[in-house]
C-alpha cells in the first residue's frame, strides 16, 4: 500500500497505453470501466467517430475482462456454458457468444478466442469471475484464470486499419477473414491480431504483454501517421456501434445476475439473438428455459428503427398509434447518424405489436424550451452500417 | 428396447419401497446394490464375529400405509412394540416416556408434559399431509397442487385460532425457548427436544427446523415412541426387499454404479442406464436414485448434463453428517444406574447446555469433550443379534462432525471413541469391563462404507431451507428431476430422513401418475 495516498486502493487503474493516451486526452475526458481510468472521448465525439468511418481509431479495450480458460475440459465447460456451439468454433478462431442464467435470461455476452484445443480466452464487458467458477465446478480439469491485467489490448477500426497494420509489417494480416486470430513476433513477445472490433466496420484487436504495449502504440501510430489514425473513447464507439446495431450492457439488455426486478433482463429471443441459440446442442444451461422461449416466442424483440425528423428519440416510448393511446415499447439507444444520413434507433417493442403501426413520442429541447412530437417509426431489417468492406478479404486498400 | 422399465440406484429402503411400488404395478424394475446385501444404512452389520446392528438402529415413523400396501407382514415383518424413550441420568432418577406418559419429572412437569403434547400432537396432525404428498410446484397451480396447500390450510383452521397462533410462533421455535417454557426438568428438556436435533446440524439454541423436525416424527403411527422391529431394523429390510422380489423386481447386489448415461441430441437429454463400475452397461427407460442428492447429481449424472445454476445449488447443499456410531459388543447385559432394563431408546444428555457445548465443538471442527448421544441395546428385544446371553449396544453419538479440524486419523477416531464409552461409564459403571469389541464410525466412515455424501443420515441436512417444495432444491422437489427418465428418491427429498419408507412411496407414486 501507498502510505502517502489514503485513497491508493480506491484510484483508478492505469491501461498499460496511458501514458500516451494521456498526452492525447486533451479535454481531460476521463471516465471509468471496471476500475480503470478510461477516455470518455480525447477531443471530440464527432470527430473521433468520423475517424473511426472515415480513416481508423484505436479504442483502448484494456478494462474489458479477459479470463484464460484451459484444461482438458475447457471446451466442454465453456460449452455447457454459452449457448453457441463451442467444438464448431476453429483453431485460432472467435466466436461472439452470450450466455444465460438457468431461466434463459442473458448475464452478458463476449466473445470466446480457442487459441488451443484445450485453451480459450472469453472477453466480456462485466467482470464474470463469480458465473466461471460457479460453471467451472465439477469438472476434472480445468482452470479459469483471470488475465484482464495481464493483457494489453487495443482496438483498431475503420477503413484504413488493415492498411495501417500492413504498413507496421503485419505480412498476411490482410489474408485474415472476419473472426480470425493470428500471431506475430513483437519485441521478443507475440502479437496476436484478431480481425474483430465493435464498430461494425473493417477492424482489428490487438493483444500483446503490457511491457511492450507503449512500443505497439508507438509503431501502430508510426505507420498510422498518413492513414489518420486517431484515439477514439466511449461515446464514439456507442455512435459506431449503435450504426452496426451491437447491443450494449445497460442499455439493450441489463446483466441477469444484477437485474432485481422480475424479467427486467432480456433473454437471446428478445435481443435478436437467436442464431446465438444452438438447439443442436442436447445441453447448455439454459437450454429448457430458451426451448420454451423459442415456441412461446419472446415478450421484447429488439428492433432496428428509422424515424422520420431528425430529433434523437432518446429515451421515447414506442406507441401503437400516432395518438400515443397504446404503449408498446421503448427505445434503447437513439441517435442521429451522420453515416447514415438518418434517424436511428433500437428499440425493444413487445413482439405481438411489432407488425403494426410504430410511433415513437420525442422530447427535445430548443433553446432552454421543451417541445415534443410524434413520429412514424420504420423497421429496419438489416443494421445501419455494415460496408462490404467489414466482411471482405482481403480488405480493400484505402 | 430398453431392458428394465426402471432402475434404481440403492437397495436402502426408500430404494426398496419404490421399487416395490413400481413392480407392484407391473413395470420390470432392477435394483442395484453397490453393498452385498440390501438395506443401506438399515443393512445388518457384522462388526463382531456373531454381534449385529444396522447404523440405524431403531424406526419411528414408518408409514403403515406402506406397510399394508406391500404386504410386509405377510413378507415376515413382525409386529414390533414401541420401546420407551428414556432421559438416564447418572443419579437414576431417570424421566421415561412411554405410550404417551411420563414417569419421574416432578408434579408440574407432568402437567405441563400433558398441555405440551396435546399441542404438539396437535400440530403434527396438521403438517401430516404435507410429508404424505408430492410438494406442490411453486408457480404451478394444477388441481392436486391447490389441493395439497388447501388440505393444510383446511387443517390449519380446524384447529381454532389459538392453537393456530401457537403453531405459527412455535414453528421455528430453537427447541431450547420451547422446553423452558413448559419444563423445569433439565433430563425431560433433553429427551423430548432429542428428536428436534437428532441427525442434524442444530442445537438447542438454534432457530430453523428442530420444532419441524420434532412434529415430522411426531406425525408416525407410535407418535415418536420408536420402534425395533422383530429381526431388528433388518427385519424391515427383508420384509421391503421379499415384498419387491415377489411383485418381480430384481435385486442385484455388489452392483455399483458408476455413471449414470444420459442421452443426448437434438430433442435435449434423457436417462436412459447406467454403468456399472466393472463396466457393465444396464438400459432402462428412466433411472431412480436412492443415492444421496450431490452423489446423484455431481458424481453419478456429471455437472455437464445440468444448469449451472441448478448445480450450484446442489453443490451448496448442507451434507456434512454430524452422527458417529459406536458399537459395543458386550458379554453381559449393560447395567444402567437405576434402571432395570436397558431396552429402551436411552439419551444421555444431561442438560441443553450440555448439548449446545457439544455443538459448540462441532461447529469449528472440533469433537466434544463430552458427547451427547442416543443409546440402544438391540439385542434385549432381540437376543439373535449377539450370540447366546451376549450383547450389543449401538449409540448414535451426536456433534462428531464429518470435516475434522486436521482430518480424521485412528487417533482422533481412538479419542473420540473413548471419550465416548468414558460417558457411558459414567450411567453403566460396569461397562468397559463387559466389552468384548468396539468399533467407532465417524461420519467420513459412513461416507466411505455406505457411500453417502458426508455420512449424512438424512443425505442433506433437515433444515427449513432444504424442506418441502426445496428438497433438495427446487427443480428436483417433486421427484423429477431436470433430466428427464431421471429421478430421485430417498432422503435427499420431501419428506426428508429417517427410515419411513415415505420419499419412496412418494416418489414411486408420481413416477406412475
């Protein structure tokens, strides 16, 4: 302990790329996550995300939770675990996966690396040590350790990323489908890239030892100089990721092991993440409570919404019809999108309602006043943003 | 095709009351034993060339339903007679109960014992039902499950307000608040709260479910007197396993299970064997447990084919056994101070605090200086069990706990041992010259030699939390389990432990509904 700091145990931790983010932070926009000092934004949420779908941005994922899971019965573990189908996921592959509480309501989603065949990685945006040890027990072998602290991670999105990690000598990274993982030697350590973000456009993370992540920064922001590359925080990555329609903790859905009220947590069915839900599996936890979801149908589903103005309808209850009599919903996230050129939201609007009319009440203040208005809402099918870029390989050149 | 309709996992006697049920009914039932002999831990016991004893060495509550259903005394079952309950003090001045009276408490003591259990009988006839039956499902309100809550409030009612009132403060009164209110006499205290504590982690000071436990014996036929059945506890097991076998049932012992198989696919899991530890697969259409409730689910089923949540709850689940046998092979009779023949249920406890210290110890892994426990010598009401004109004495010694501080070693087994035949000295001065052999089983014995999860009697600990509709937890409550073709059926569930036939009777009932 620090004995000149009372406070030394309760300060936030430092990403391993502080230093640098530091000089950067110019506003002195900090924030936290999960007990890290962590950028709300550096400069400017707009033109960071304008970064971000224009040229690339780094996103420190440092605070995000990194747990090594490994053993003999790793794979079968994380596979009675998570709803997907562990043993379909390939070597040096990840797969995006969310996992449920005995009921089939969701306790978060992440995504899971299989670096061996007897060695995963699972990030998630919660700490989750308390559900792996619970899932880990009573299996012979097999052991979860958490490695948040001993892995420096930083996203890499937008169009020029792969450009920029070719141009840092990263041979073959543009050969990398979407979901793959590969190694690269770095300093006497590896660089593992994987080609997977949360922007919904082309993007890598990067996952190297904290003693060489200045000198990672430092070479990505080298080769990156003609590219425009630029540190990006939290409330442009909730821009970008609202664009690619990615659901976020605590605003799509509410961790099931922190929700108090009853189904005041969402299941797979209600997110639109039912292709999530491998039945194939004979068993996963969860699998009886989400089977009987799945005939009876989800109360919510989560839907993709267009609405007409350009007012954000941050925070609107979804109607029935334009006189607001009958309420049936109510949206998520909201924002206007400057990529898009449109009015978007996610909303969560109860299933038996969601072919009919959808109207959406919009508070908005102009000038100290208040006024509102009713507007048309329009499904949207597909999300927002998704360039073919995103999924080509290899990624075109900028 | 499936070979057997049903196979069940333990020749212990809910085991064997399902199965006698099932087959009864005209299913091909197999029962497998891992034991060379039936009764699991009503089996006999040799511990002496000639002198036997079961672990459980007395009945108190077996339902005579289940008895005139199989048929057990055209199956050999003799008829037993209730023996008295006896507090032995070291002075003689010793309190019996027997058929419902007191002797030796003062005047008011007396009186006081006459309010004391016509309330309590009282409320045992109301919770009746509920060990009879199937709990109800929480969130379920089919007809049958409405009925069972509407049976106890009708019940509840009929008794008047008063009494109602008593029963609902009463119900998980610590036993010690109970005593003091109606008795002076420390030796009646202990005898009539024994039945509260016996078998379970609890102490006189301890609220939760001793009162519940009290009245759940108390709901039996003999109203808590127990019983030793001609042949001994074993009797009981020839008449369950002679009444399985003639309605067709199978009993294979030496059979030990390994695993039990489960199938799965597309349409989710299903039981459908088992594997036996020689390797030897065995096909049913559903598989029953007998075994223990942790045993059942971590070890034979595998975590990976349940909920994590579910697991976890069975994994939390209290099964640390705080009861170790003592077995005395004597070659003489025992002679009590005072007492003219020991052929009684006899408890030495010579006071609440006595007991409560005893758990004391208990609690942080320690063994008590001075144990408490329940004393029966078998071969009085039924000399076959030692040789001519010889005897044995079996002691349910209470608050050894199962996890030793420093673990179980001969020693500490030596000392524990001997402090407890030192106890017994001090009532029967004579005895350590009578004996002829001792064997002392602690409860990580009895988790070993009989193969339940913490050498616990009642497979999991009696308590309000692990009762009902929760035992052992819910989704496992009603017999079924989270598998289907898999269930449960002994003293992990509803009603709970004791040698009453009544979770397999039970059990076998909802499999066939």
């Amino acid at each position: 302990m620090n004995e000149t700091d009372p406070y030394a145990g309760e300060r936030l931790k430092k990403s391993p790329f502080y230093l640098r983010q530091e000089v950067l932070n110019i506003r002195n926009a900090w924030a936290a996550w999960n007990g890290y000092k962590f950028a709300e934004y550096y400069y400017d949420t707009e033109y960071e995300y304008f970064c971000v779908r224009n040229t690339c941005g780094t996103y420190d994922i440092c605070p995000m939770q990194k747990y090594e899971i490994q053993g003999r019965d790793a794979e079968v573990m994380l596979n009675r675990m998570v709803t997907r189908d562990v043993t379909k996921i390939g070597l040096n592959r990840v797969a995006y996966c969310v996992w449920c509480t005995d009921d089939g309501r969701m306790i978060d989603d992440g995504t899971i690396f299989k670096l061996a065949s007897d060695k995963f990685m699972l990030t998630c945006g919660s700490p989750c040590t308390a559900w792996l040890e619970k899932s880990a027990f009573g299996f012979a072998d097999v052991t979860v350790t958490d490695v948040t602290d001993e892995i420096a991670a930083l996203s890499l999105q937008g169009p020029t990323s792969c450009a920029v990690l070719k141009k840092m000598g990263l041979d073959g990274i543009d050969t990398a489908k979407p979901f793959d993982i590969m190694h690269f030697p770095f300093h006497g350590d590896t660089l593992m890239v994987s080609r997977t973000g949360f922007s919904g456009d082309l993007g890598y993370e990067l996952w190297i030892s904290p003693t060489v992540a200045l000198d990672l920064w430092d070479q990505l922001y080298d080769a990156g100089e003609n590219f425009g590359i630029q540190p990006y925080g939290e409330a442009a990555t909730n821009m970008t990721r609202l664009e690619a329609a990615f659901i976020m903790p605590f605003m799509e859905f509410n961790e099931a092991l922190r929700t108090v009220n009853f189904e005041h947590d969402q299941t797979p069915f209600e997110l639109n993440l039912g292709w999530l839900v491998d039945f194939d599996k004979p068993h996963f936890s969860g699998r009886r409570a989400l089977l009987e979801e799945q005939k009876r149908g989800p109360k919510y589903t989560l839907t993709k919404l267009d609405i007409e103005g350009n007012k954000p309808a941050e925070g609107s209850y979804i109607y029935k019809d334009k006189r607001c009599t009958r309420e049936i919903g109510y949206v998520t996230s909201a924002m206007w999108s400057p990529s898009v050129k449109a009015n978007i939201a996610l909303a969560m609007i109860k299933t038996e309602h969601l072919e009919g009319e959808l109207w959406a009440e919009i508070y908005y203040e102009k000038e100290l006043r208040q006024y509102n208005r009713v507007v048309r809402c329009t499904r949207k099918q597909k999300p927002f943003w998704a360039p073919a870029r995103a999924r080509a390989t290899p990624p075109p050149d900028f | 095709m499936a070979s057997y309709d049903s196979i069940i996992i333990g020749a212990g006697h809910n085991g064997l009351v399902c199965a006698a049920y099932l087959a009864r009914s005209g299913q091909r039932v197999l029962v497998l034993e891992a034991a060379d002999e039936p009764g699991g831990l009503g089996a006999d016991r040799e511990f002496h060339p000639g002198f036997h004893t079961p672990i459980a060495h007395s009945v108190s509550h077996f339902s005579q339903k289940i008895a005139n259903d199989l048929k057990l005394t055209a199956h050999g079952l003799g008829a037993a007679k209730p023996v008295p309950t006896v507090g032995l003090n070291t002075t003689g001045a010793h309190i019996i109960l027997q058929e419902g009276s007191l002797s030796g408490a003062g005047t008011d003591d007396t009186r006081a014992y006459r309010e004391y259990s016509r309330l309590m009988l009282r409320f045992a006839d109301v919770l009746k039902p509920f060990w009879q039956k199937t709990m109800p499902r929480i969130g379920m309100n089919n007809f049958s499950d409405l009925a069972t809550f509407a049976h106890i409030g009708i019940n509840l009612r009929r008794i008047g307000k008063k009494d109602m009132q008593e029963f609902l403060r009463v119900a998980s009164l610590p036993v010690r608040d109970l005593m003091d209110e109606y008795f002076d006499n420390d030796i009646l205290k202990t005898t009539l709260g024994w039945d509260g504590l016996i078998g379970a982690k609890l102490a006189p000071r301890s609220p939760n479910s001793a009162v519940l436990a009290m009245l759940y014996r108390l709901a039996g036929e003999s109203r808590g007197a127990h019983t030793i059945p001609v042949g001994g506890v074993n009797g009981l097991i020839d008449a369950l396993s002679k009444s399985a076998m003639a309605s067709g049932a199978e009993i294979r012992c030496s059979a030990e299970v390994g695993h039990i198989l489960i199938d799965g696919n597309a349409d989710g899991l299903t039981a459908k064997g088992v594997r036996l530890a020689n390797g030897d697969t065995v096909t049913a259409d559903r598989v029953i447990s007998a075994a223990d409730p942790q045993r059942t689910f971590l070890d034979l089923v595998g975590v990976e084919y349940l909920d994590i949540g579910f697991t976890n709850r069975i994994r939390r689940l209290r099964c640390d056994g705080y009861v170790a046998k003592l077995h005395l092979a004597l070659d003489s009779a025992p002679e009590f101070e005072g007492l003219q023949q020991a052929n009684g249920r006899m408890i030495i406890a010579p006071d609440l605090d006595a007991i409560e210290f005893a758990f004391d110890h208990s609690k942080y892994g320690e063994c008590p200086d001075s144990p408490v426990m329940e004393i029966v010598v078998p071969s009085i009401n039924e000399p076959s069990v030692a040789p001519d004109g010889k005897h044995v004495l079996s002691a349910h010694v209470m608050y050894v706990p199962y996890q030793l501080k420093g673990g179980w070693n001969p020693t500490a087994r030596d000392r524990v041992c001997e402090r407890t035949i030192d106890t017994i000295a001090r009532y029967a001065p004579g005895i350590r010259e009578q004996i002829v052999h001792q064997e002392f089983l602690t409860p990580a014995d009895l988790e070993r030699q009989y193969r339940v999860t913490g050498g616990h009697w009642h497979h999991t600990e009696f308590a309000m939390d692990q009762m009902l509709m929760m035992r052992p937890t819910y989704e496992a409550a009603q017999y079924r389990t989270p598998i289907p073709g898999l269930f449960l059926c002994a003293a992990g569930c509803h009603p709970g432990g004791d040698i009453t036939g009544q979770a397999g009777h039970n059990a076998a009932h909802e499999i066939l509904r």
